[in-house]
C-alpha cells in the first residue's frame, strides 16, 4: 500500500509542476502582449517616422541633381565643343581667248578685296601684281600671255611679232611652227605694277634663256640681256627687287633694272 501511495504522489506532483509551468507562461504571454498593444503606437510612430526621414533625404537630393548642369559629370566638366564656322571661298573666273578657264581665289584684307597667290594651275603659270589686283598667266600650250584683274577682265599681253634691230620680224606662230621645242616664254612675273617681265629664247634662238620686260601702259615689249642664262630661275618680289638665281647665285631686279647681288 506503500508503494501505490507513493506513486500516486509522485504522478501529482508532475501535474502540479505543468500546472505551474503552463500559468507561467499564460503570465509571459500575457505579460508579452500587453507590453505590445502597450508600446505599439509609438513604434508604429517610429517607423513611419524613419519613412518620412527617408523619403525627405530622397526628394533633397533629386532636388540638388536638378541643379548641376546636364554637361557637369562626377569626374569632371565637359567643355562645349564648338564648330568652326565655314567659310565659302570666293574666285574670279575667266575665259581666256584660247577657250581655257582659269579660277582664281579673291580673299579680303583689310577691307579690300584681293588675289590669293597663285596656285599651280595645270598647264598655265601665273603670277600676282606686289598690290594682289593684278594676275598675269602664261599658256604654256601656246605660250600666250594674258593680265586678269579681280573683275574678271582679261587683257591679251602676249609679244605677237619678233622684230630686230636689222628690220627683221617673224611671228610667234611661224618660229614655234620651224623650231621645236622654242621657249617664246616662260616664268612670268611681276616687276611692279606696271611691268611684267618673263624669259625667253628671244633674241639668239640657242639653249639661253633672256629676259623679256613688258611696260603694261602703254603695252610694249623689249628684251633686257643683262639677265640670261641656260639655268636662270625668277623668284618673288621682295625689299631689294625681283629675285632669281642663276649658277647658284641669287641676285636682285630692282623696278628700275638694277642688279644686285647678295
């Protein structure tokens, strides 16, 4: 009887000790919940506040993007690429009496309007007057010679006729049709503005070449054989005159046909 009384006691106590377990965490429970419904209101308040922070800090800073400049990067500013405007070239172009155009380039400086230099011009050689209104261009197919002026105009200039001392005279087109190969002129230049000068075989018809000058008012031609050579080459006009080479040489024709050496 001992025994059973035993453990019925045991078995009782075990029930009491769920018993207490189970209130005690009802109480916890309990206590838990109250604390929530309790404190529920301002943690709610809390994270809707944290919200409002976040979505405020948001609206700041697209507001300060807005600002910066679209050309404004995080590394650094990029500079506007600017186009250089285009300018039309402007040209006087002529009809030379032999059937050929020729186009050359007019530029403004100070206010005025002027010849660009010569380009190379396929099968003609050219030349532009110390004030840049004049041009003189040689055939070199024909060997004719004509003066452009920034309207177009077109002067024919060329030495028509061969004459001597002598009385003799023969044409240009007879001595190039007998004589092969004959220079009646090459390497036109301007000595001023009223002179154009150029060599020529003129006047002994060998391998020389001779300086040939023509007064443009009135137009007359005469030969200067001061200047002449088998290796002459005219340059530019410059301080001293009109320059050209000759054995390796250079020298200096001055408007009123003085020499000059370096």
């Amino acid at each position: 009887m001992r025994r059973n009384t035993s453990i019925f006691s045991s078995k009782y106590h075990k029930r009491e000790k769920r018993k207490r377990f189970f209130r005690k965490l009802a109480f916890f429970l309990i206590f838990i919940a109250a604390l929530a419904l309790l404190f529920r209101k301002p943690i709610l308040e809390m994270v809707e506040k944290v919200k409002q922070d976040i979505a405020q800090e948001q609206v700041q800073k697209e507001q300060i993007l807005e600002q910066i400049p679209e050309t404004v990067t995080n590394e650094e500013t990029e500079e506007p690429i600017e186009e250089e405007p285009v300018i039309e070239k402007e040209f006087v172009t002529a009809t030379l009496p032999i059937e050929k155009e020729v186009s050359l380039e007019v530029v403004e400086e100070n206010g005025e309007k002027i010849f660009a230099p010569v380009p190379e011009l396929v099968g003609l050689e050219g030349d532009i007057s110390p004030s840049r209104t004049q041009a003189v261009i040689l055939d070199e197919e024909t060997q004719d010679l004509f003066l452009l002026d920034l309207s177009g105009n077109v002067t024919d200039i060329t030495y028509k006729v061969y004459k001597n001392s002598r009385g003799y005279t023969e044409s240009k087109e007879s001595i190039l049709g007998r004589t092969e190969n004959f220079v009646w002129a090459e390497q036109p230049k301007f000595l001023d503005e009223d002179t154009v000068v150029y060599m020529s075989q003129l006047p002994w018809f060998d391998e020389r070449r001779f300086l040939y000058v023509v007064d443009l008012l009135p137009l007359s031609h005469r030969n200067y054989q001061s200047v002449f050579g088998t290796d002459v080459v005219l340059g530019e006009i410059t301080e001293l005159g009109l320059s050209y080479t000759k054995e390796g040489n250079t020298y200096y024709l001055t408007p009123d046909y003085k020499i000059i050496s370096e």
